[in-house]
C-alpha cells in the first residue's frame, strides 16, 4: 500500500493561533475562567501544531537547498550536498509525521480500558471455534503489550467454541489501539466438522467499547430489572448449587448483559453493571456519531458491527483488511496474538484520514 506524503495545510491554525493570542491579551477573557481555561487549552494546541509546522518548512527549505547544490559542477560541493541530503529527508519524514498527529485532537476515550465483545456470527459451530480463536489471539495481544485482561461474561458453544464473550483489557492505549478491530471478521477456510473437505465461510461480530466510569453513567434502581440463576457448571461435583448467574436489563434502552463467569453473585453483579455502563456510553457515543456523520464520511472503518471489515483465508494463508486494502500472510501467527502489523497499519491510516479531514477546504 503506497500513499503521496500528506502535507496539511495550516493555514486556518495560524489564523486562530492569532486570533487566540488577542483573547489571552485580553483581561476581559479572565472574568470567566472557566473560557478562559478553555481558550488557554485551546492555544496550546494551536501553538503546538504551528510550531511543528515551522520546524517541516524549515527543514523542507534546507532539503530543496540541498538538492540545487546537489546539481553544481564542483565535486566537493556535490557530495557535500549529498550527505545533506542523506540526512534530511529522513528528518522531513520525521517532522512530517509529527505535524500530523500534532493538528490531531486527542479523543479523551483512547485512554481508557477497553470492553473487547466477540459473537459468533453466521456459519453455526465454525463460527462459534473462529470467535474462540478470536478471543485468544486478542487476550495473547494484551498480553504481549503488558496489559491487564479479565474475561467479563462468557458462554460456550458444544463444541468448546464461543457463542459470545466480553473481555476486559485494561492498559494505556488499549482503546486507541484497538478501536479498529470493531466489525465483522469473516473466515474462509474447511471446518474441522466438514467430512468432505468443502471450504466454509463463516463470521464472528467484535466490538470494542472505551470501558465508562461510574459516574458518568448514572444507573437508577429503578430502570434495572435484575434477576439471579445458576450458572451452568461441568457437572458432578462441580454443578453450581447457588443462584451465581446475574441477568440484567436495563428498561429505558432494553440492553440486556448475562454475566456467570463468577462462582459469587456478587462479583457478576459487579461486573455486569461495568458491562452495561459501557453499553451504554457506547449508545450514547453511536448517538452523537450519527449525528456528524456526514463531517466523518471519509473517516476509516465506522466500528459499525455490520461492516465486514476483515477476511481470513486459511488455505491461501492470507489476512485481507478491507477498509485499507492491507493483506499479510500467516494467520496463525496472527491469531497467536502478533496483531501488530494490522493494528499499527489501521492507526496510522486513522491518524491520516483525520487529519486530511481537518486541513481539507470547506466548500
């Protein structure tokens, strides 16, 4: 995947950059802190942005100055400019590729855990093992970037797969990095159930939800319809003889979480309430992305759970990301949880796709 090297237009930062400075100089801004604290953020990171912008057109003028003597009949002056021009290109990249994220505004959920939930989709069975391998690969990921992770809610298909999951993963930079995944993950390959040796397509649905506080997300008593079970258990000695399982369905939206993965009520309470809230963050966030979506067109992947957005073909040995057009080879590597060149590729693209959105002309 080849791409022009994106060069934003600052033009409308130094003109707010100007106009931020005038406010600041300004005592009347202060008889209201609360602006004036919002203004002084806000200059900060206009400040910013100009200031890596200054550093790339510096450097970019040192390059073309280097590449004119690059053509002068004197040797010495030739490999001069040479080694010059060794040495600032890379740099170019390098403050090209911090003036990006710089005009970039952080999203105040990318520090926060993330909810990783995985179904199985269509294909019966086949789908419920890939969903399983799914959940490996993402908790053997968090593993390998040091993060911690908590198997939330958790429900077994016949055959040992996954019918559906919830998996907490708690690490800085979770919810940035895998935000992408959300969507439908589709595999083709011969069902360990197949006799005939037919190739299956079958799916499993993942979504990513930035985990919410408590007190963000107000849950009244009166809105939960809680009720208690046993859980299912393996039998014999080890049947769950106490009510453990907690259902609960919160009225006002009808989103419904089961959790059972705890031998205690208690702790299932708890976490199913940390489930629902981010429910309901998540509801809240869909809410207010519906309504700019037209300003978020361009944008890459929507996290929409109905957008197929990746396929595994195990007998070619070949990952395809859609959204990006991106294909690696060895799934199984992948599904061990070395994510990282799929993760990494959708970030970077994200951070371009943005940023080309803010610096691109309005009509």
């Amino acid at each position: 995947m080849s791409a022009s090297p994106l060069r934003p237009d600052l033009t409308g930062f130094r003109r707010r950059l100007a106009e931020l400075e005038a406010l600041m100089a300004d005592p009347a801004t202060f008889a209201d802190n609360r602006r004036a604290a919002t203004l002084g953020a806000e200059l900060r990171f206009t400040s910013k942005a100009v200031k890596a912008d200054d550093a790339l057109v510096a450097l970019e003028k040192e390059l073309a100055e280097s590449r004119a003597l690059a053509g002068e009949a004197d040797a010495e002056i030739r490999a001069m400019a040479a080694d010059e021009i060794t040495r600032l290109e890379p740099a170019v990249e390098v403050a090209r590729e911090q003036l990006i994220r710089s005009i970039i505004p952080v999203n105040p959920d990318d520090s926060r855990n993330a909810l990783v939930e995985i179904r199985a989709g269509t294909g019966g069975e086949e789908a419920s093992l890939f969903a399983a391998e799914l959940l490996r690969a993402y908790t053997r990921f968090a593993e390998k970037k040091g993060w911690k992770c908590e198997l939330m809610s958790l429900s077994h298909s016949d055959l040992g797969g996954v019918r559906d999951a919830v998996l907490l993963i708690e690490g800085e930079g979770a919810t940035a990095l895998l935000r992408h995944e959300a969507g439908v993950h589709r595999v083709q390959r011969v069902p360990a159930t197949e006799a005939s040796g037919r190739v299956h397509t079958s799916a499993a649905t993942v979504a990513v939800l930035p985990e919410a506080e408590e007190a963000e997300v107000v849950l009244k008593p009166e809105d939960l319809d809680m009720s208690v079970a046993r859980a299912s258990g393996a039998g014999g000695q080890h049947v769950n003889k106490t009510e453990s399982a907690v259902q609960i369905i919160h009225k006002p939206t009808g989103l419904m979480v089961y959790c059972a993965d705890e031998r205690s009520q208690l702790r299932n309470r708890v976490k199913a309430l940390r489930v629902l809230r981010s429910r309901l963050l998540d509801l809240t966030r869909a809410k207010e992305r519906e309504a700019r979506a037209d300003a978020r067109k361009t944008q890459v992947g929507s996290g929409d759970r109905s957008e197929r957005i990746r396929t595994y073909n195990f007998p070619q040995n070949r990952i395809t990301d859609h959204r990006i057009d991106l294909t690696v080879h060895g799934i199984e590597q992948v599904l061990e949880g070395n994510l990282d060149q799929l993760v990494d590729a959708l970030f970077e693209a994200d951070l371009r796709e943005r940023a080309e959105a803010i610096t691109r002309p309005t009509a």
